[in-house]
C-alpha cells in the first residue's frame, strides 16, 4: 500500500523545489560559511537492495524498475553495493555488472556512489579502479575489519591513504561498527580529511557525539560526514552533518528529502514533527548498530539545534535497534519495499526471510506512524 494522495500533494512542491536546486543551495550543513565542497554530498542518498530472483540470481529488471521509481524521487544520488545491498554475497562480476546497470538508468545529475571496499589494500584499489570505470562517481569504501585487532589508526590511514592514491573518483570512508566491529578511530578521520581525494564519510555508529566531533575537527577541510540512518538525521544535521545515506530512503524516499528540506529551511518544529514518524520504522528494515545505545538520546532528536548542541554527550534515540539487527534486518527492508510498491524479492542465502508473525510486527510498526 503506497504513501496517501494528500501525503504525497502536501510534499510535492517542496520536493520539486530540492530537486532542481542549484549545488549552492545545496550547501552540506558541515561546509563552513564561504566554502563549496569539491563536490556536494548534500542531501539523501538510499543504499539500494539487490534484487535476486526466486533463484538468488541477480535481478537486473527489477532492479531498473525500481530504479525507474526513483528517479522521481529527489534524491541527491544513489549508494550501490552498500550493507543493504548484500555487497559481500556478490561476485566481483556482479558488482561491476550492478554499478554499470545502475549508472545506465540514473540521470547525469544525480551522483553514484559504489562500495569498493576489501579486507585488502590492493583489492580495494582494484575494485575502485573497476568501479571508476563502471560509472561510480564516488567510492564508498568500508573498514577492513577480518583482522580487526591490527586495525590500528596507523593501519587504517595507510590503507586509505594508499587507496586515495590510486583512486581516480573520489573517496568516502564508511565506518559501520554493527557490521565490522570497529569504529573507524577519530584521529585517522581527522587526518584523512586531509588527504584531497578523500572527502567525506559515512557514519552508521549512531554517536552524535562523534559525528559532531568530526565536523568540528575537519571543518577547515574539504570533507562532509553523512548520516548513516534515518533514526538519528535530524540530530546529525543538528550537528552539521551535510546529508544521509538511509536505508529507509528505500521505503520512504520522499518523506526523508522532505526531512532534509526542512532542516536546511531552519524549519526545525515540522522537521521534527517528521522525524518523530521515522524513527521507529526506521529501526524496523535498518541493518544498524548492535552496540548498546543510550535511550536518553531521545531529547536529541526532539530539540531545536541549539538544545540538541546542550545534548551533544547522549547518542541519538535509536530504541529498538538491537532487536532489530537481529530480528528484521535487510529482509525486512526488503518486505518493506513491496508494501510500497518496489520490488523487494528475497536476499541470497544465508539470510532467511522473515517469518509470518515478524511480517506483521513490520506491517504494525508502519501502520502505527501513519505510513500504511
């Protein structure tokens, strides 16, 4: 069942009106006054699903359909290849195969990242390469992590360094704990953002506190520090954060650059308002953070910026995350994304799909905010 015909109206003119605004008034919300980024990562980005068929082969139909959908959406791009995109159950082949199906269907104004990322340095640098050439415009490169005691912040910067290097698109560094149990540390973020092919990252830990801290210390660089889930936007913004990659942005598209709008606009009441209703859908289909999250972070979320700033020791509310993580998943952003009319399909094994009675706790939990 799709968004209501009065949801949708009442969005429309704002959405249309963030679509085709120009990069300047697109400025990320952690570029310092004065100050264009190289390239502006301002705005919502979705990290796509994989589309597999009843067989577990990759569905390149589905995924153009889905991706025709999109397209009238104002998204600021789009993320291939990331954690809900089933990234590490792919062959090399079809990454490049679903970053090139990707590329032929988004329009030239809307940016591509693609996840890169290997347990290697010299893999990662491969892939990268590849990826250039499939028509990324942005490398998302994640923590190796196998052999997480040796990720050193000395490990760590030299394997990014070397990939910088060699890349020939830009870099964003992922950090994403709840996937490879390491928190990429704050000194190598710090003196990544100096590098000039690295510039940005993606956060998915969830600590305002960090992220805020991030913005501060690499305000006089040419780095932006996206948001890695819907639950904790409007606090990132708060602390400068410049866009989002969301999972929920798979479901509910139009909602989130809603968001967005509104926090750029200073709008922080309704921009609350209507982050009050993601929240709890979000942590039903996001792939999130297993570490225990502060509850008090709620009053983050729920003050104008200046109050969420006071705020600024609590993490943001994320309430039922750990049970999420383990309960829903990518199935059930994948069962989330047929109810609104995309193809969602299964995940390749080992991932199971959800059972009957988790299927309807999902229903419920988007019925109950108004989104069913």
């Amino acid at each position: 069942m799709a968004l209501s015909t009065r949801l949708i109206s009442s969005l429309r003119p704002a959405l249309a009106a963030l679509r085709w605004a120009t990069p300047g008034q697109r400025r990320g919300l952690s570029t310092p006054q004065g100050s264009e980024p190289s390239l502006n990562l301002g705005g919502i980005f979705p990290p796509l699903t994989t589309p597999f068929s009843p067989t577990q082969e990759v569905d390149y139909a589905q995924l153009e359909e889905n991706l025709r959908r999109y397209a009238s959406v104002p998204f600021r791009g789009l993320v291939a290849l990331g954690s809900n995109g089933e990234y590490p159950y792919l062959t090399s082949q079809e990454r490049v195969e679903v970053v090139s199906c990707v590329r032929r269907a988004l329009p030239r104004d809307r940016l591509l990242l693609a996840g890169s990322g290997c347990e290697s340095t010299q893999a990662t640098v491969e892939l990268t390469v590849s990826m250039a050439e499939a028509g990324a415009d942005v490398a998302l490169v994640v923590t190796p992590c196998y052999y997480r005691g040796a990720m050193t912040t000395a490990a760590l910067v030299h394997h990014y360094t070397e990939v910088g290097d060699a890349s020939p698109i830009p870099v964003v560094l992922y950090s994403v704990p709840a996937n490879t149990g390491l928190d990429l540390p704050m000194e190598a973020v710090v003196t990544l953002a100096q590098h000039p092919n690295i510039i940005g990252i993606k956060d998915s830990g969830g600590d305002i506190t960090r992220m805020g801290l991030m913005v501060h210390k690499t305000r006089q660089e040419d780095f932006q520090v996206l948001a890695g889930s819907a639950s904790f936007l409007l606090a990132s913004y708060a602390v400068g954060a410049s866009g989002g990659v969301c999972a929920l942005a798979n479901v509910l598209g139009d909602p989130l650059c809603q968001l967005d709008h509104l926090c750029r606009k200073g709008q922080w009441q309704e921009a609350r308002d209507l982050q009050h209703r993601l929240i709890e859908p979000n942590t039903a289909p996001h792939m999130g953070r297993t570490g225990v999250m502060a509850s008090k972070g709620a009053g983050a979320a729920q003050q104008n910026p200046e109050n969420m700033l006071a705020h600024g020791s609590q993490k943001a509310s994320m309430p039922s995350l750990p049970q999420v993580t383990r309960r829903f998943g990518i199935p059930g952003l994948k069962k989330a994304m047929e109810w609104f009319g995309y193809y969602g399909g299964p995940c390749r094994a080992p991932l199971a799909p959800l059972s009957p009675a988790q299927v309807e706790e999902l229903r419920s939990i988007f019925s109950a905010n108004g989104w069913l």
